[in-house]
C-alpha cells in the first residue's frame, strides 16, 4: 500500500504569528519531525482502516496516535542532547524518541512487529527503547502507566553518582528527564519519584502534557482542579513552569527556561503544557462514546502544526521552502515504510533467547550493569577458605557487603533504614559510615523508588544493591520489579537491569504475622529474568551474594528472618573472592533410602530431623530456586528412590510442586514410594508462637514424614 499522502495539507490558523521565532532552536529540524511524527500516525491509523485489503503483516496492531501532542515534545527533545541524557517516556512519546535519534525505518518496524527495532517484535511498538552511549538514552518503556518516573529520577541520581562519586566529568550538566500524560500523575511512580528527585536536588525534568483526559476520564478527577503544576507550587526544590503546548513561542521558552535550570545544577523542574488530542485514546477506542463533537472539533481548533506553520512561516522560512519540507517528509515517510516493510518477520526459533544472560562471546553485549571485563576484573572461586571465623548469617553477609563495596566502586548500597540505622536487622550497620552517603544510602518510604531506582542505576553501569525491608513490602514494587525481569527479553538485549535486590522474610525467632513473616519465594520463581538465591547458612550467603553481585542478571537475595535473628545458620567465613554458583545445590549429608529436599531456615529443621535415621536420609539444600538444581534432585530421587520436599511457603502451588512434578515426569519409575511434600496449610503466618508452630513445619512433623516414607 502506498504511504500517500503522508502530509495532509494544513489547515492554516485564524492568523500568522508576528512573533519572530526564538533563537538557540533548530526550528527547520522541529519542523521536519513535527511533520514526520503526524505522518507516521496518519499512514498507520489510514492502513489500519482498509483491514480487509490490507495483510495482516502489513497492518500496526496496536496503535497510539501523537497527534496534538508532537510539536511540543520535538522541541523538548531538541534540548536534550547531552552525552548522557536520559529519559523515561511512555507509549505516546514516539515524536520525543524521532528529535533524539529513531529513525522513520525503525519507528515503522517495530509496530509493524519486524525484526530487529525495539524489541525484535516481542513488545508492542509503541512501548520504545533507544540505548545511546553518546547521548540521550531512552530508557525501555512498559505498557504500564507512570513506571517510567522513577527510572527516571534514577537515572538522574546515576548522573550525580557518575561525576561526583566516580568524578567522570562528562557528566557535568547532564539531566534526566521523565514524559508522561497528565493521567499518570495520579500513580504511585509519580509521587515516589517527585520525593526523590526534590529531597535530593536530582537534575531531572518532569514533562507533563496535559490533555484533560485519561482515555475517558477527565483531568479534574485524575487530578484536583485538573492542573498539577498549580498544585505543587508549595513543593520545595521544584521549579515550575505551565503553559501551552499549542503555541511554539510559548512552549519553546517555557522548555528552554527549565532545561537550563535543570542543567545549571540548581534541582528538579516541572513542565506541564496543555495539548489536545487529536484521536481515540488508540486505535480500538472510540473517543465518541465518550466525547462530544463539540468537544473534538474544538481539539481540533487547537492543532499545533497549523500554529507551527504560521510561527516559521513567513518569519523563518518561505511557503515554497515549507513545501519543500513536507516533499521531503514524504519522500523519507515512504522510503521508511518500505524499508520497514522489507525487513524480515521475527523468527519464532529464537522466541526463547534474552530472558537471561547469554555470556557467549558473540553475543553482544546489552547495556546496563557491569561489562564483561569488568566482572572479570574481579576475582573468584568456587574454594572455600578452611581458616575463615565463625560468623553468624547477618554479619557474614555484612562482610561480603563491605569487601565489593571496597573492591568495587560502582557498588551502591540503598533502602530503608540502611545507612544510619545500618538496617532493621543492623546487616548494614557501620556501612554508611565507612563508605559514605552517596554509596550507602537511605531512601523515602517507597518500594516503587527503590526498585525504579535501581533499574536506572544498573542501566547507568552501576551495580545497585537495593534493600526491601521485608518480603510483604515488595509489593508495592511488583511493577517494576517484573519490568526488570523482562527487560533483556522484551528489548532483544537491548537493555538490562542487572541489581540485587536483599530482601528478608519467613518465621522470625519465636514470633512471626502476616506482614513481617510472609515466604511467598514461588512468586519470584514465577517471574520471568530474576534469578532467586535462598541460602541456609553464612557461607553459601556469602558465595551466593557475591555471584549476584557480579552476575549479568537481576536477582532476588532472600534473608530468612529467623537465621538473621539467630546462630542457626552461622558458618566459617569462606573467604573475599568465594562465589556459589547459582542453580547448584549442596548436598548437607548423604544417604540411601530417602531425599528431602529443601532451601533456606528449612533446612536446619530438616537436618535435625533427619538425624534420628542415620545414613538412610540424603539431604539437599537447593540453595537457589531459579534456577534450581534438577539434575541434583533427580541424581538423589533415582538413587534412593523416595523423595520428601520441605519448605516455609504455602502447599497449594509452593515450589515443591513444581519439584514433584519434575520427579513424577522424569523419575517416576525409579520412585517407590509416593512423593510427599511437608509445608505450612493454606493461610497467612499467624503471630503468637503457638499459631505459629501450628502452622509453619518443625522438626517433630518433619520427622514424622520422614518415618512414614520410609515405611513404604
């Protein structure tokens, strides 16, 4: 299908600006992706309507229009072209993305879901990305609204980290800068990221376009009075500017004022423009249901590009110059259509390839976290040191803290409580101390910012070590943390965000409740990119933190409460360069007729247990569950031909399952016995110690099954 016409012919505005257009813009460059950015929507929504002549191959399936919206963030992405500017965008920033480098070929290729682009055609195309190590950096957007805001402020604390802590002086001046509608300043992402980046004086940017409606809902109850610049006129730290997106001369000083606030070093802006818009929501909304024809045609009566045209011309450019610009865009709009088109579909053969790390060297690498040679800069071994002291589990992980944070420059430490305090479990304390605030910090009472924080910080190339104060508190963050999961998959190893997010939970000593105590590891092994370590003891804390720390992938640390809180996982410190690989389990004692399975506190329990029935148990520990150690476990099951899993999180859909299910599909017929599982019933963790040992698996349970397994 041909592209034309690209260019729709303006509908000129009620009468020229006689206002000369303001200097320090590329006002030709503004034009031209103003035009290209209205084009590539008009050529997408007009194909999309022939549904029936045109292939599906052909055809954008998911569609978000800029139109109204363009003018203005092309003049915002014509200041941001520092070396390492960022910026957080959502799905209609596609106009943002062309002023700062995509390209018309891969602004089509990705909706149209071809090869190569964003993401290989795994995400929707409107969902973008744009790695740039010599400018501004996009970050990988998600389909959900306001997670860009605090990778965003994230990556503008890794400017500051980056020149002042690592004293790279090309980042001197640099900002970050977050888009986003003025629907998704209601959202926690918002809120979370406007405390950091003002507590902090970060150099970041808010760009607000508002254009009264969040796909049906209107402004005022998205927002009280529907303006949320008004509103945070009180807020400390925050320079504020609002205004029209319609009108060139204003939006482009407004734009240009905040920019070189931001850029001077003096804290955080906030921009809000009004814009209309010129569409459904997208391409299946039918804004007509509901919104009147007044209230569209009146949108319309505030188009930017007519107001565009009349701003340059005849001030900046002639009409025949101007023709010549729309020529132009539309021979690039049908030679990037047909590029797009000729590019190959995906290959559903590599479906698989980017949910982890691939460390061939062929592969190339993504960006974000440490490079290859610097993970191999840093020493490892597998050999445990045989004259380490005895350290319980929170001081031999508070070693390991301390020795790559001294080794390691790009190591930060952050979360609630653990600079100062040094932690609610004090496994932090002494660290900010040593190292100082700006690698060991505290944050604001926000599980979205600490993660959103971390997935810029590790983008940046640092190595983010981020605290959740407890298992329950994570989800608050479940956004961003299955957006850090899928990040390498959903770019095509563009991206990734390799951290290490600590993370305690489970049965405290003596006590627990349904807040503090809460398991739940199953949900992470359910989440696609995260790697999940669950050490018992302090030796593997310490192999297993060290190996995350240096890993290409993110993942869950999990601290069990009651081994923080106790001696009974307390081991001899394995020594500064000891790393345990993940997915290898560790076999505590060997035996003949029965294995017990089991990871973290579990496994003390089970090891008393087993110790009533001499050599006849053999006891794994998994060490971690993602991945976990098949080949172990079925090694065990075929030997000794009865299998009995343990652990701390719920029965009904617990790991264990998944466990059983290996052993029932790949050594059923080495079982003698049916395979047993010894794990809390179905409800939350209850607080008085008598509730609690109902409820949670002990020893004398444990040692039951054991016997009744091996009766069989």
């Amino acid at each position: 299908m041909s592209a034309k016409p690209a260019v729709r012919p303006i509908t000129r505005a009620s009468s020229a600006s006689l206002t000369t257009p303001r200097a320090g813009f590329d006002w030709r460059r503004i034009a031209y992706n103003t035009l290209v950015s209205r084009s590539l929507d008009e050529v997408e929504e007009s194909t999309n309507k022939l549904r029936n002549s045109v292939p599906r191959e052909h055809l954008v399936l998911y569609q978000f229009s800029a139109r109204g919206h363009d003018m203005a963030q092309v003049i915002l992405g014509s200041l941001i072209g520092g070396v390492h500017d960022g910026a957080g965008a959502y799905y209609r920033s596609r106009p943002f993305l062309l002023s700062v480098g995509l390209s018309i070929p891969d602004a089509f290729g990705s909706p149209l879901g071809r090869a190569g682009g964003f993401s290989d055609g795994r995400d929707i195309g409107v969902v973008c990305n744009l790695p740039n190590r010599a400018g501004c950096t996009v970050l990988p957007m998600s389909g959900d609204v306001g997670s860009q805001y605090t990778p965003a402020a994230g990556w503008a604390q890794s400017i500051t980290y980056h020149r002042d802590s690592l004293g790279d002086a090309s980042y001197a001046g640099c900002i970050s800068v977050a888009l986003g509608g003025d629907a998704s300043v209601a959202t926690s992402g918002f809120w979370a990221s406007l405390t950091m980046a003002t507590t902090l004086k970060l150099p970041m940017l808010f760009y607000i376009e508002d254009n009264d409606l969040g796909i049906s809902v209107r402004g005022d109850m998205q927002t009280p009075g529907g303006d949320i610049a008004r509103n945070l006129a009180s807020f400390t730290n925050l320079f504020i500017r609002n205004g029209s997106g319609t009108d060139p001369h204003e939006a482009a000083g407004l734009l240009q004022e905040a920019v070189a606030h931001v850029r001077s070093g003096d804290g955080p802006a906030l921009v809000r423009l009004t814009v209309p818009r010129l569409s459904s929501h997208s391409g299946p909304d039918n804004q007509k249901g509901y919104r009147t024809d007044a209230e569209i045609a009146a949108d319309h009566a505030r188009d930017p590009l007519p107001k565009l045209h009349d701003y340059l011309v005849p001030a900046f450019m002639s009409a025949a110059e101007w023709a010549e610009l729309e020529a132009e865009v539309t021979r690039d709009i049908a030679a990037g259509l047909e590029e797009a088109r000729a590019r190959a579909i995906p290959n559903p053969a590599t479906i698989a390839q980017h949910v982890m790390a691939d460390e061939s060297p062929d592969v190339a690498e993504a960006m974000g976290g440490l490079s290859r040679a610097e993970r191999a800069a840093l020493p490892s071994t597998e050999t445990q040191s045989d004259d380490g002291e005895l350290l319980r589990y929170a001081e031999a992980i508070r070693r390991t803290l301390r020795h790559e944070l001294a080794v390691n420059p790009k190591v930060v430490v952050f979360g609630e409580d653990v600079g100062r305090k040094g932690g609610v479990h004090l496994v932090t304390e002494g660290l900010q101390k040593q190292f100082g605030n700006a690698r060991v910090f505290d944050t604001s009472l926000s599980e979205e910012g600490i993660i959103g924080r971390a997935v810029a910080l590790a983008i940046s190339g640092l190595m983010p070590v981020a605290e959740i104060q407890f298992r329950k508190y994570a989800d608050p963050a479940t956004e961003q943390l299955n957006n850090t999961g899928t990040m390498r998959w959903r770019t095509a190893n563009r991206f990734a965000a390799p951290m290490v997010v600590r993370m305690p939970g489970g049965f405290g000593k003596d006590v627990g409740d349904p807040w503090h105590s809460l398991s739940d590891e199953v949900r992470f092994a359910h989440a696609y990119g995260w790697q999940v370590a669950m050490p018992s003891n302090a030796a593997d804390a310490v192999g297993l933190l060290r190996a995350a720390m240096r890993s290409p992938n993110p993942t869950i640390f999990f601290e069990h409460r009651s081994l923080l809180m106790t001696g009974d996982g307390s081991a001899r410190y394995p020594g500064d360069d000891y790393v345990v690989p993940f997915g290898k389990a560790r076999v505590v004692r060997e035996g003949t007729d029965l294995t017990v399975v089991s990871w973290s506190a579990m496994v003390h329990r089970c090891d008393e247990a087993a110790e009533s029935f001499g050599d006849r148990v053999e006891l794994i520990d998994l060490r971690t569950i993602s991945p976990w150690d098949r080949e172990a476990v079925l090694a065990s099951v075929r030997k000794t031909g009865r299998c009995l899993i343990v652990h701390e999180d719920n029965m009904t859909a617990g790991f264990g399952a998944e466990i059983a299910g290996v052993l029932a599909q790949e050594a059923f017929w080495h079982l003698d016995a049916p395979v047993r599982r010894v794990a809390p019933m179905d409800i939350p963790v209850p607080y008085h110690t008598v509730l609690l040992d109902a409820v949670v698996p002990g020893v004398e349970s444990i040692r039951a099954e054991i016997e009744a397994l091996l009766a069989v």
